[in-house]
C-alpha cells in the first residue's frame, strides 16, 4: 500500500469455519499475475526488497492448519480470505 491507505481485518465464524479476511486500498493486483502469486519468490518488488516467500509461507502453514487462502483484486481493493476449521478444545487434546 506504499505507506497509505486503509487495512481491514474482519473475522467471522461461518459452516464450522472461522474466516479472516484482510482487505487493502492499495493498487492491486492485475490478473495475469494472481495465479502466481502464491508461488516461490514470485515477487513483484525491486531486486533486493523482498524474497518472494511470503504468501507461499503463509500458504503452506494454513494448509497445514487444514485450511485455505484465496484472493480478490481490482485496482484499488485486494481481499485475502482465510478459512480455517473450528476445532473444540476437546479435539485440540486428542491430537
């Protein structure tokens, strides 16, 4: 978001699931790159900025958890949702 805008996380629990969406005013991200974006060191920052490992880390721990990431973008508005199932703390013991 370049240091600018607005960042919203909402959570709501939903079908056994809790999700959390996160939400930026920033520019985006244009379709012909969103399937990639989960992948290892794609990156779209300056050589030297960043690894390009962050979203395939945040994928493998979520899936990990059972759960799923999955994104929406237009210019001006980019909503990552995470699914994550509700455990009982009873369930949480028994593994």
């Amino acid at each position: 978001m370049d240091y600018q805008g607005t960042l919203t996380i909402d959570a709501i629990v939903q079908d056994q699931q809790i999700q959390v969406s996160i939400t930026d005013t920033g520019i985006g991200i244009s379709p012909e790159i969103q399937y990639k974006i989960f992948e290892p060191f794609f990156t779209t920052k300056s050589l030297g900025e960043g690894s390009g490992l962050g979203l395939d880390i945040a994928k493998k721990i979520i899936e990990k958890h059972s759960g799923k990431i999955t994104v929406e973008s237009q210019p001006g508005r980019t909503m990552f949702h995470v699914f994550l199932p509700m455990q009982s703390i009873q369930e949480m013991e028994d593994v």
